[in-house]
C-alpha cells in the first residue's frame, strides 16, 4: 500500500475506557512540531491505486474507480463509509432502518443487498486493508486514520472473489512509519456532539514503527421516542403510560451516537526484501435503535381479523374501533410512539395470557474485534510472494418494534454472534522485460454465525418463537491475473477465478420455555438444509493511451452473489437452497489528464447481463398449508445500463472543483412468480441519477497560515428500497449541501475548522422498512437534520 500525495494524519474518538487510555497514550507521547504544507499549484497529483494487485496510476487502471484521499474525506467532513458515497457515481451506502440492526444497504449500478440476515450474502465487497468484511451487519465503519478509499465500480469476480458482484469499497489505513508524530483532534457540535481522535505514531527500532489510533463519538439522538399514553392521557383507545409518573413522556433520543473503536499497527522490515504488518483493532457501538418515524398504517383496509389482533398495550376491551392512524405524526416529523411492548393476551382481550408478553431492551449494539497480519516477501527483482491472514469476531444485536405505536403488532429482539478466519496468497511475478505483469493466488474463508431471536408477529396467525439459526460458510478459490504490454500504448489483460462455496442453515424454532411450538414453523425446529456450488468469474481489457495523459479502454468483466438457504420460511417446503446471481459487463472508458494537468475527466458506459436475480417468491408450490410463502429462489434476469462521469479541475492555483455524475437504467428481462413485481420496476437503492459539486479556495495569508472554504452539494433522484416498487418503500429525490471553513498556521501544525452539514435542512428519508401489505404499517429512518460543529486539530512530529 502506497501514499496518495497530500494525505494528511489520521483522526480518532469513543466511549470505552480502552479507547481513551488509547487516546491518553498518544497525547502523552506525542511531541514536536508539524511540517510546513507545500505551495498550492495546478497539476493534480497522482493517485496510486492497488485495485489490480500491484501498485498504479489510476489513470493507467482499465476499471471505473473512484479515489477518495484522507485529506480529501477530512475537508468533506466525512467520518464514516456511508458518506463516501454521495460523491461515488452509482454507488449508494445507506444505513438501515431499524428493523434490520446496526446494517447498512449496499449497492453499486443497481446490485448489492440490504438484508443483514447472515442466509444472504452481500452484493458489494468490503474490505478493510484488504480483509473481506463478510456480512453488512457491522459493516458501519468509521473511517479511522486512512491512506484512501477505492470504491471499485462493477462486477468484480476476478479480482476481488464472491459477493463483489455490483463492485467493492476499499478501505487502506496509514502504516506506521519512520520517526515519532501524532495528531489529536476534538469536535463540538449539534445535540452535545463531541469526537475525540488521535493518533501516536513510534518508531521502535531502526526497522520496526508503532502505530495506535483510536476515536470516540457520542450525540443525542434526533428522534424522539414518546410514550403516548403520558402524552394523551385521556385517550379513548385505553392505552395507558408505561412511564413512572413524573419521568416525562420522552422516553429516549433514538438515532443518537455512543462509538468507539482502537487500533494498533506494528510494522516490521525484517530484511531489504521481507515486510510484515500485524495489525489489531476493537469497536464497541452501543446505542438506541435508529432513529425511524411511522410514514403510514392500512387501518382504512386492514381486515377486522387483523385488527383485532392489533389492539393497543393495557387494552381490555374487544373491538374498540383504535384507528392506527393516529400514531402517524405529521409530514416531516422527528418522533414516533414506539412502545417496545407486546402484552400478554391473546390480541382481542377475550382470553387473557394466551400470548406470551414481549418486551425487549430498546437498542441495537455491536462490539467487534480482529487481527490481520499481512507479509511482503520479495523473492527476487522479479517475484514476490504476499500473504494476508485474518481473524474476525463479533456479536450484535437490536430489537425493533416494527409499527413504532402502542399497537401489539410486530416486535423482534435477537443477538447476532459471528466470527470467520481468511486466508489469501498472492505471487506477483514480471516476466519478459516487465513487459508481462502477472497475480496467481489463493483464498480461504471460514465463517459460522447464530441468528438468535424472539419474534412475536401479532398480525399474522398470530405467531410467536424463538429461533437460534448456525449458518455455517466455507468458500474456497483460486485466480490469475496478467497484463501484457504487446506496445507501448496498448496493453492486454486477463483474468480468471475460481470459487468453491458449500453453506449450511440450521433451523430452530422453539416456544420462549424452549419447547417445540405448536404453529406451523415448529416443523423447521432441527431441520439442517445445505448449499453447494461453483462458479468461474472471467475477465478481459484491452487499454490504448493515445497520449501519455489519454487513455481508452474497454472491458468485459464478469461477477457472482453467492447462493443460499432461504432464512425465513414459515413451513418445510419453503425451507430450499437458491443457487448464485451473476452478472456479465461490457465496459467502455476513457481516463484523461488535459490542459497540463489541471483538468482530469474519467467516464465509462456500461451495459450488463444481470440473471438468476434472488428474489422472493409470491406463492410457493407443495404446500397445502393457509401461509404466506417464505421463499428466495433465482426468479429474475435484467439488463442494466448507464453512464458515469467524474472530474477535477484546478483553473488556478488554490482552486479546484470536483464533479460526478451517474445515470443508471435497470429493465427486467424475466420475471418468475415474484411479489408484486413488475418488468417495469427497478432494483432497490438504486436512484436513476446521481450527481456532487465540490468547490475548494485556499487562501494564503501573508503570515503563511491559510485558510480554507469548501463548499459540496450532492444530488440522488428517487429510489424504492423494495425491488417491490411501491409508494410505501418510495424514496424521493433530494439534494444536500455541506459546507467547511478551515484556518491552519503558517506551520501546519494547528487547524480549526466550523462545518455546516445539511444547510438547507433538508427532511429526507435514508431507508423505509415496508410490511404495508402484510402488516399494514410502512415506516422512514430519516436522515439528520441541519448540524453545525466545530473541530480542533493539532498535529505533533
């Protein structure tokens, strides 16, 4: 891993208390003074990327890649991965709603995935130097002292494996490095925010370097959680407080922050000719669920049925006409009612106790660790062996109320165990006069998680039990990568891989005492279900430089999801494997440095052949039982196309503007007895179009100090976050506007920033999480309103 010039140190900030003695450590040792910054002129600097296993300009790279320096990240004031995405094109990074936990939604040109369940694999690879992060549940990552970020846009099978079928995002840290530095920088802002980071860099030994970061962050929340029957106590629904009297009717600030992760890097030059990097890190993320507003309920045609098993907490009396629309705030709100209680009856108040009483611990969590060592051993001038060994551990958990009311309707609560051991070697060879570049390797990969969860589901049976699901994964592969310069100016290469992947589910489901339940699930209790498969990924680019700052070049690149068990079937029969989805892609680029090196303008078209789509079944065949069908099976093909643009312009000294822009269009091919969807619709998370603007002055003052305004608007046109088009799972189209000013010293060692995010106070929604046509209800995680904060950041060598 290489330095992309103008990266500055790295930033830090948590709540353990192994964090802070962290952060304690790297300002006692710290000292000494920072280097002063370069003169600003026009050329743009050159960007290294290592996207095909070696080290190169990204304007000499055949792949649509977007570069995002750590310099580059600070002056956007972006601290976590998915605010790396508003200036990708085609890329889309959400948090979730909170029915799906401490998860993010991740797609790259239409193809990704959204649901955490550990059954189903994403559809973007993320990696941490390197490392698959395997599952996007804990994929929520801070960006904690970076080099760069390389988001990888299309199928990448060949070079990064299974599951980076839509793409990948790569994250790279700083090393350690020669001589003793630090940095520590502290954040103020909206709602008590307060970020703590740091970094202390040692050298040890002539040949081995320390390097320890940590961050802390803590927020109130933006939305509020109100206990209804303390706001309205004399309502005519007998919905009554759960609040001790005098405790006030807001119960919690949901959407809040309480993060903090550490990390240590001990690198060592054994040789001239061997490196070794180890590496280990821990983050704990404890906090209230995330912040969502309740956006519709179908009381208007909800069935009596249904109703009656819905009725609201401390209710005794049938059939009282509750319309569940009154626990819909107005448009543009930060509150809902959620109760996280399901009483004890059996939901018409006529037989009392029959259904278990429900009430979990309003939160989400997640606490995680891993190590990874990483070894460079130069075999020749020529040769080069690379191995790259992790460990990866984690356990998290939330509980969601789904219809954030009073209602007894949807209430989840579960924890999420989850550790994998990878293993991967890369031989990088030259060969005839350098002219041929070539990667064979190897990888390993094996991972086992638990589902554990309550679910009381009122509105369907009604329906509870416990489940306690192993997933077991083990995915094995081999590949090879050459290019070969056959001029000067046109370069061939090729890649292909192999991927072996066997996966087991294994049911349980189980009353709350632990026995086996009466309803239909109970049949799946003990029921273990395997998946086995294989598939080859293919890759070819030719590239011409016409000039030494103009390059073409067109690929065709291949990728795969790997397949699966479906994780939520409600009788034996749905309970079936589903095989890979592929993608194939043809490319067209161009990447081009013009006017001496001030403008840099790179864009591609692609078009893709998207199959055997893992979709959810509408009906399922074989079962004679009145349920709903609980079934994935590879039931679609599309055809997906687009356009991507991006640019940076330096028309004078000090100056630069940076922009992108995507469109994207998605068109079924096959549809095979799937929900509701229609050859019109589109995939989730996908919006048509996406567009940034970035504006940056540095301004030198006469003492040497500078300062800094930048100004960056991003706009994404509307996106459903079902492949189910429907107003209920809509997301309309929205465009933000950040904004930063920074003052820095004549020496570089001392900043002060004021940033302004969301200026316009834009009220948007991040994701939906729609049950509309089951359980009648559709809610919103809305994104944070206006926040202004204040950063202080001094730097020590």
């Amino acid at each position: 891993m290489r330095t992309i010039s103008g990266i500055t140190a790295g930033n830090s900030r948590q709540v353990s208390w192994a964090v802070r003695a962290a952060v304690a450590a790297c300002l006692a040792t710290s000292t000494g003074a920072a280097m002063a910054a370069e003169e600003a002129d026009t050329t743009l600097d050159e960007i290294v990327v290592t996207a095909q296993f070696r080290e190169q300009n990204l304007q000499d790279t055949p792949l649509a890649i977007t570069a995002i320096s750590a310099e580059m990240l600070e002056a956007r004031s972006q601290t976590n991965i998915v605010e790396v995405a508003a200036q990708a094109p085609s890329v889309t990074l959400k948090a979730q709603a909170p029915m799906f936990g401490p998860a993010i939604a991740a797609y790259i040109r239409g193809v990704g995935a959204a649901d955490f369940n550990p059954a189903l694999e994403p559809g973007v690879g993320i990696y941490i130097d390197d490392v698959y992060i395997a599952t996007l549940t804990g994929s929520m990552l801070d960006l904690l002292d970076l080099q760069r970020v390389e988001i990888l846009r299309g199928p990448q099978g060949t070079l990064a494996g299974r599951n980076s079928i839509g793409g990948s995002v790569k994250l790279y840290s700083q090393k350690p490095s020669e001589g003793d530095s630090g940095s520590f920088q502290v954040t103020y802002g909206s709602r008590d925010r307060v970020d703590l980071r740091a970094m202390a860099n040692f050298q040890l030994a002539d040949n081995l370097f320390l390097r320890v970061t940590g961050v802390d962050k803590s927020q109130e929340g933006y939305v509020d959680r109100i206990d209804y029957g303390c706001a309205f106590p004399n309502n005519p629904y007998g919905i009554k407080s759960l609040r001790a009297s005098g405790a006030g009717c807001v119960v919690a600030h949901d959407g809040n922050v309480n993060y903090s992760a550490v990390r240590g890097a001990l690198r060592w030059l054994a040789s001239d000719s061997v490196e070794v990097n180890l590496s280990a890190d821990y983050t704990t993320d404890h906090r209230n669920p995330t912040g969502a507003v309740l956006v519709d309920y179908r009381d208007a045609t909800q069935t009596a049925a249904v109703i009656g098993r819905i009725q609201p907490i401390y209710d005794a009396t049938p059939g009282n006409n509750v319309r569940p629309s009154v626990f819909i705030p107005p448009r543009k709100s930060y509150y809902n009612y959620a109760s996280f209680y399901n009483p004890a009856h059996n939901g018409t108040g006529e037989v009392p106790n029959v259904m278990v009483e429900s009430r979990p611990i309003a939160q989400q969590y997640f606490e995680g660790w891993g190590t990874g060592l990483d070894v460079d051993w130069r075999l020749s001038e020529s040769l080069s062996l690379k191995s790259i060994t992790a460990y990866r551990s984690y356990t998290s958990g939330f509980a969601n109320d789904n219809d954030l009311s009073p209602l007894t309707s949807s209430i989840g609560d579960g924890t999420l165990p989850f550790h994998s051991i990878s293993q991967e070697l890369r031989l990088n060879g030259a060969a005839l006069s350098d002219k041929l570049e070539y990667t064979l390797g190897g990888y390993y990969l094996d991972q086992k998680s638990t589902y554990q969860s309550w679910q009381d589901l009122r509105y369907t049976g009604p329906l509870q039990f416990q489940q306690n699901d192993v997933v077991n994964v083990d995915t094995m592969a081999a590949f090879a990568h050459a290019s070969y310069a056959l001029t000067e100016r046109l370069e061939v290469t090729a890649g292909i891989r192999y991927t072996d992947e066997h996966k087991d589910y294994n049911y349980v489901r189980l009353n709350r005492d632990g026995t086996a339940p009466a309803a239909t699930v109970g049949a799946l209790n003990g029921l273990t279900v395997p998946y086995d498969g294989d598939h080859t990924d293919y890759r070819g680019a030719v590239q011409y430089s016409w000039t030494s700052d103009v390059m073409t070049y067109l690929q065709y690149a291949t990728g795969f999801k790997g397949g699966g068990v479906s994780p939520r079937p409600f009788v034996v029969d749905q309970a079936v494997p589903f095989g890979p989805e592929k993608l194939d892609t043809w490319e067209l680029g161009v990447k081009s440095d013009l006017f001496n090196r001030t403008l840099r303008i790179n864009a591609d078209v692609f078009i893709g052949d998207y199959t055997d789509l893992q979709l959810g079944l509408q009906t399922c065949t074989g079962s004679t039982l009145p349920v709903p069908c609980g079934r994935i099976a590879n039931a679609g093909d599309a055809e997906i196309k687009g356009f991507e643009f991006e640019s940076t312009w330096r028309p004078v000294a000090g100056l630069s503007v940076d922009t992108s822009y995507s469109h994207t269009d998605f068109k079924y091919t096959k549809l095979n007895n799937v929900g509701g969807i229609q050859p019109t619709f589109v995939a989730p998370f996908m919006p048509a179009d996406k567009a940034s603007l970035g504006v940056q002055y540095e301004i030198t003052m006469q003492n040497g100090g500078r300062i800094t305004p930048r100004v960056d608007s991003s706009f994404q046109s509307e996106l459903w976050t079902n492949g189910n088009n429907q107003v209920s799972n809509r997301i309309g189209g929205y465009t933000l506007i950040n904004a930063r000013l920074t003052w820095q010293n004549a020496d570089g060692d001392l900043a002060v920033s004021v940033e302004g995010t969301n200026l316009g106070d834009k009220y948007y929604f991040n994701a939906r999480a729609d049950q509309y046509t089951g359980a009648g209800h559709t809610d919103g995680a809305p994104g944070r309103p206006r926040e202004f904060a204040i950063t202080l950041q001094k730097k020590f060598q």
